[in-house]
C-alpha cells in the first residue's frame, strides 16, 4: 500500500511539474520536477525508495532510448555523422582521461580509478534532458540534431567507459588494450543483436498476423515489452543493452515507414501509447533524482573529510571544466572538420558556447553513480562513493541550470511566444503549399474532390490564424452571400423561373437573416411584404402545389442561388484582396453543394467516379503535406515538437482515409 501511494504521488507531482511550468515557464520543467521530488521526501511517508540501478537502466532507459531511436531523424544521423561521432565517442574517451587526472589532482581523497568512473558518468549528455530544451528555448535546428544524435550514441561509450573504469577500481586490474576491444565488440554486439531481436519480433508479428490475430492490443502489448526485453537479452550476453534498445528503435520505425492497412490503427494507438508512457518516464527521472538528493547532501554535510562550502565549490568548478573541455573539443572540431564557414569567427564561437552549454547532463550520469558498488573485492568499503554521487549530482543540476538561464541570454530575445508565432506561421505555409500543390494537380474530372480535400485544409489554415481580420472578413463575406441570394431569388421571381409562393417563402428565410446580422429594418418590413403575399395568394388560388413539387421547386431555386453565388465569389477572388483564401474555401462549399444539389441519386457511377478522385486527392494532400512539413523541419522552420504534431494530424487523416475506404 506504502508502495502504491508512493507510485501515485509521483505521477501526481509529473502532472503537477507541467502545470508549475505553464505559470513559471521560466523555470524548465526538469528543474521543476527536481525541486517537487525533494519536497516529497519531506512529507510524511512511510516508504523509503531504494534505487536498484540496474533495474533503473532498464525500466527508464531502454524506454526511452527506445523511443528516441524511433523517432530518431536517420538522414540527419547520416549526414552529420562527422560532428556527432566526435563527440559521441571522441569527446567521452577524451573527458575520461582529461577529468579523470583533473579529479584526481582536485581530490586526492577520491582515487585515480574511481576519478575515471566518476569522468566516465559525467561524460554522456542526457537525451531526455536534451529534449526537454525545445521545450524551453528555440536551439538552432543543426545543432539540436546534432544533440539528439550525440545524446542516442555516447550514452553507450560513457556507460562502458565507466564499467571499466568501476571494474580497474574494485579488482585493482586494468588493461587498454583489452578495454579497447571489449568495448567495441560490446558495442557492435549490442546493435547486431537489436537488429536480430527486431527481425525475430517482426515474424513473430507477422506469424500472428497470418493467424488472424489483429488485435491492437495484442500488438500494442508486444511493442511495449520490446525494449525491456531486448534490453535483458543484451545484459544477460553480455553485450551492450543501450546500443541494443537504440538499434531496436531505429529497426522499428523503418517497418513504420510501410503504409501497409494492417498497421493503420496499430500507428494510431502506438503514438498515443507512446507519447503516455514517454511522458510519464522523463518526469519520473527527474523526480527520483531530487527524491535522492536530501540522502546524499546529508551524508556529505555531516562527513568531516570535506568542508560544505568546498564540496559546493567543487561541484562548480567540475561543471566549469566539463563544459569548458566540450567547448574547447567543439572549437577543435569545427577546425579541424575543415568547414568553409564564412561565418565571422564571434559567430562561430557563440555556435559552439550554444552546442557546449546544451551539453545537460542526467539519467545515464544519475544511474551510472548510484549503480557504484558498496565494496570493493577485499571487503573494504568503495572509496568516497557518497561524495562521487553528490559531485555528479551537483554537475546534473549546474548544467541544467545553466543551460535553462544561460542558453536564453545567447539565443537573444525571442520570446516562447515569438517562437511559437514563427512555427505558426511555418504551419500555414506548410498548408498554403498542399493547398497550391492540389490546385496545380485540379481538373475538371477531379474538380469538385479536389475542392472537397482543399477545403479540409483551408479550414485548418483558418483556424491557426485566429485573427479578428480574418473574423471580420468571414462575417463581411457571409453577408455578401446572403445579400447575392436574395438578389437572385427576386431576379428568378422577376423572370417568373420559380413559383411565387416558393420564392417569397425562401425569400422570407433570407430576409430574417439579414436583419438578424444587421438590424437593418428594410429587412423586416420585407418579410411579410403585403403585395407580394396577395399576388402569391392569388395566385395559388388557382393552382395547388403538392409536397413533391414544393421540394423541386425549392431545389431548383437552390441550384440557381448556389450557382449565382459561385459566380460572384469567383468575380471577387479575380479583384484579389485579403480575404482570397476565405473566398476560395467558399466557392469550394458551394461548389460541393451544387455537386448535392444536381447530382442524380441513381448515378452509382458517377459517385463512384467522385469516391474515386477523393481518396486519390486526399492521398496526394497527405504525401504533399509530409513532404512539406520534412522540408520545413530540415529548415529549422519548425521544432521537432511541431513535426511530430503535424505528422500526428496526418497519421489520423490516414487512419480516417482507411476507414472510409475499407
């Protein structure tokens, strides 16, 4: 029950930490969720959390890495692989022994081959950290690639770096030349065996597929536990569990790339499953991190071997140097990469202040020292173990810190809420661009589908603009509309093509509508106009129409407005004017309307024609769309936040597309 409340507790304060952030979004949402972990140890509960580092690795990292690796971007992967090979590997081996003689030197008290494990875990950037930084700043969209990049490899090399480093610590044995081998049959054992695993779970799919079994929750469950199981194989033969999990995601979203109908409702599902248990995770990480820091900053507070003052000292000076040595390494690398930039050199340099302060540091940091063992193999307790886990708490919080305050000051003045304007408007580009692709692609066999699929996205246009102009305008022009109806309806009365009784009636229904929007008081006078009622009563007297022929009638005066508005909204969208795009998304309604209105209900054929166009039209909206949104992301139009809720728009437009033709 303690265990329970607890677990509840901690989803609460995950809710709670979004909610603290929308009222100070100057704080980002790890720190907040830092500080609500340290202020639940402080209420009275009866349970203690014992971290089981090995059970945190894979109930936290391999989901998460996993996830990562499928929504990695493998072109951005590819083409940047120079930079993010560097630093994914260069730059760890180099912090390994740059920091680990520099901790040493520091503090004596802690020995050389625990310095190399504490370097080792202070090496890895975070990639949940790392994501949770487009949430709060706008990073130039390279180098936020080249993060995600760095953060999905050197999570592997940090990780083994340290186990060795742990292992020459305990057993007093160490050997490069082993290490160096170790390390890369680990590594490339741990992706070939995620490719393999990934390959067994596709039979395994299509095995259940073959038998009928389509259920989505089936398949859903199975997705779920393919990272946690992958991970347990890789650990249990001794190959890399990160790279394994990381191989597996990035496997998995190539078999997403096949728009086969049997994984349509299994996408849907999975994003929405997905995006549940991704945010749960990141906030939990966090939380157990500050859940741990009263412990650890206990213990040092009362030890005698350091002073409290210094310990906080050193903490600053290690984040100094870590962050220092990746910005010197970046600097290097941008020498020695042999860019052509013609950027001035302060450019240059405030490029690579930006790609080194974005450098956070987390969970891998986190669960590599609380994973440090008690003792050694003689039986003696491991050296300065609570002062190692307090200095990398101590980074973890600097580098956030100075990431969340720092990183605003060099990125200027934009604010979130530019921010989000400039993304908007990229969006509406986005669909203004499907919307000239699906014109450019109209003909008159496809015209009024294609008319159907372009108002769907004119509509969405409308609604990101959400302006009081483009209110104004709609409201303006559906007064026109209802002036050019009226306008018609006494122009077919005048010419006798309708039945008197039919006209003033529809002409009433008008009448009131426009004295509804504009008081106009000619209107009212209109709708029981004493002349027109006498003439249609004397001339019904005569003549009696019957229900049938009041709906034809009614529908061929439809048929004759709904045309004459076509015409003067076209008329309209030739003059030009702001308010084109709300015309255009007009006639397209209307036109859809006289297509109803003259359609014959016994022409299958031609309905099926029109089916026809529309799946084919919404098809090419939808390809036109992703190819616009990818273009858009490659730009740095758009955050990868907003790619993935437009291609989430898109993933349900498919979904319905299916749905309606199957």
């Amino acid at each position: 029950m303690e265990l329970f409340e607890f677990i509840l507790l901690m989803l609460v304060a995950v809710s709670l930490s979004n909610l603290v952030n929308r009222f100070i979004p100057s704080l980002s949402v790890p720190i907040i969720q830092i500080a609500l972990g340290v202020l639940i140890t402080w209420l009275p509960l009866h349970y203690e959390l014992k971290l089981n580092p090995e059970l945190f690795l894979l109930l936290f990292i391999a989901p998460l890495l996993f996830n990562d690796g499928r929504h990695a971007d493998k072109e951005a992967l590819w083409k940047l692989k120079k930079p993010i090979l560097m630093l994914a590997l260069g730059l760890v081996f180099v912090t390994v022994a740059v920091m680990g003689y520099f901790l040493n030197w520091l503090l004596p008290v802690i020995p050389l081959a625990a310095s190399f494990a504490l370097a080792a875990a202070l090496a890895p950037t975070d990639a949940v950290a790392v994501g949770a930084l487009e949430q709060k700043v706008k990073i130039p969209h390279q180098t936020m690639q080249i993060l995600e990049g760095e953060s999905l490899i050197n999570d592997a090399s940090g990780l083994v770096s340290f186990q060795f480093a742990v292992a020459a610590m305990v057993t007093g044995m160490f050997s490069f030349k082993t290490a160096g081998i170790s390390f890369i049959s680990i590594s490339l054992g741990g992706m070939v065996l995620g490719l393999l695993l990934t390959l067994v779970k596709y039979g395994v799919v299509k095995w259940l597929r073959k038998l009928g079994m389509e259920n989505v929750t089936l398949h859903m469950l199975i997705e779920i536990l393919t990272p946690f199981l992958i991970f347990m194989a890789a650990e249990e033969l001794g190959v890399n569990g990160i790279l394994a999990v990381v191989a597996a995601g990035i496997a998995h979203s190539l078999n997403y790339k096949k728009m086969n109908p049997e994984v349509a409702k299994l996408r849907v599902v999975s994003k929405s499953t997905w995006s549940v248990i991704i945010f749960v995770l990141n906030g939990l990480v966090f939380l157990l991190l500050g859940t741990q820091l009263p412990d650890i900053i206990q213990t040092i507070w009362i030890s005698t071997e350091i002073g409290n003052f210094e310990v906080i000292m050193y903490t600053l000076l290690l984040t100094a140097a870590v962050l220092g040595l990746r910005l010197i390494w970046v600097l290097l690398m941008d020498i020695f990469l042999g860019t052509k930039s013609r950027d001035p050199w302060q450019l240059r340099f405030k490029n690579a202040l930006i790609l080194s302060l974005s450098g956070v540091r987390g969970t891998i940091t986190l669960a590599s020292t609380l994973s440090l063992p008690l003792f050694l193999d003689d039986g003696t307790a491991f050296p300065a173990r609570d002062l190692i886990i307090f200095l990398a708490a101590g980074v973890i919080l600097w580098t956030l810190l100075a990431s969340n305050y720092l990183l605003p000051l060099l990125l200027g003045k934009e604010t979130r809420t530019e921010q989000e304007e400039e993304e908007t408007q990229a969006k509406i580009e986005i669909l203004t661009n499907v919307v000239t692709g699906l014109n450019e692609l109209t003909t008159d066999q496809n015209r009024l589908a294609a008319a159907q699929i372009i108002n769907t996205y004119t509509s969405r246009i409308r609604t990101l603009r959400k302006d009081e102009n483009n209110d104004k305008a709609q409201r303006s022009l559906g007064l026109s509309v209802l002036k050019w109806e009226r306008e018609n309806t006494l122009l077919a009365l005048k010419r006798k093509d309708v039945h008197p009784y039919t006209a003033y009636r529809y002409l009433g229904r008008i009448n009131q509508l426009l004295y509804m929007q504009t008081r106009d008081v000619r209107y009212k006078k209109e709708l029981f106009p004493i002349k027109q009622w006498v003439e249609m009563f004397g001339m019904l007297n005569p003549v009696r129409l019957s229900f049938r022929e009041r709906r034809a009638e009614i529908t061929k005066l439809r048929t004759q407005n709904t045309a004459y508005i076509i015409k003067q909204l076209n008329a309209r969208l030739a003059e030009g004017g702001p308010d084109m795009e709300t015309v255009s998304s007009l006639i397209l309604q209307y036109e859809r309307t006289l297509l109803r209105l003259t359609r014959n209900d016994s022409d299958t054929y031609s309905r099926q024609e029109f089916d026809s166009s529309l799946e084919e039209m919404a098809r090419i909206g939808i390809q036109l769309e992703r190819d616009n949104i990818q273009a858009m992301f490659e730009t740095g139009r758009i955050s990868r936040q907003g790619m993935k809720e437009m291609k989430r728009d898109i993933l349900f437009m498919e979904h319905d597309l299916r749905e309606e033709t199957s």
